[in-house]
C-alpha cells in the first residue's frame, strides 16, 4: 500500500508540474487568476481506512484560489499565490 501511495502521489505531482509550466501567459504583462476547487477528501479517506471498527467521516468546503504573476521576460514571470480550504476528519469507534 505504500508503495501505491508513493506512485500515486509522484504521478499527481508529475502531472501538476507538466500542466502548470505550460501556463505561461506571453502576451500580457500581468495576469491575475480567481478560482474555486472541490474536494475528494472523503473519498481519499474511505480509500485507505485501515480500521474496519471504526467510522470515519470527512468534510471539506470547496477551494478558494487566487494568483498574480507580473511577466518580466517572454520565458519568465515572478508572482503570488494563495489558496484556503478547510477540511475535517470525524472517528468514532463502534461498540463491538
């Protein structure tokens, strides 16, 4: 399983570098970005739940993203980024 998990994770990153050296923007000097994300948390939980005694339930708001880049060459831009998400895990126990 962990190896799984290892793969997993290397190939979102992988795939995450990939798509965001292709954002670029070359023809304005300054870009600004707004953007709004969902969640698989509970999913992702359930996936690996290692306790069958135990219930787990997870929760999550969607993502608020924003972004500034200023471009000072054609290859190159310097800027900012934030996201907030808030997310929760609940266990409990059953009673065997």
């Amino acid at each position: 399983m962990k190896n799984f998990k290892k793969i997993f994770f290397t190939t979102i990153a992988v795939i995450f570098l990939y798509f965001s050296s292709l954002a670029q923007n070359k023809k304005y000097k300054y870009v600004a970005n707004a953007g709004v994300g969902l969640s698989l948390a509970n999913v992702v939980v359930k996936l690996f739940e290692y306790d069958p005694t135990a219930i787990t339930e997870a929760y999550s708001i969607p993502a608020f993203q924003t972004s500034f880049d200023y471009g000072i060459l054609n290859w190159l831009s310097v800027g900012v980024a934030g996201s907030y998400q808030k997310m929760g895990l609940d266990v409990s126990y059953q009673d065997e």
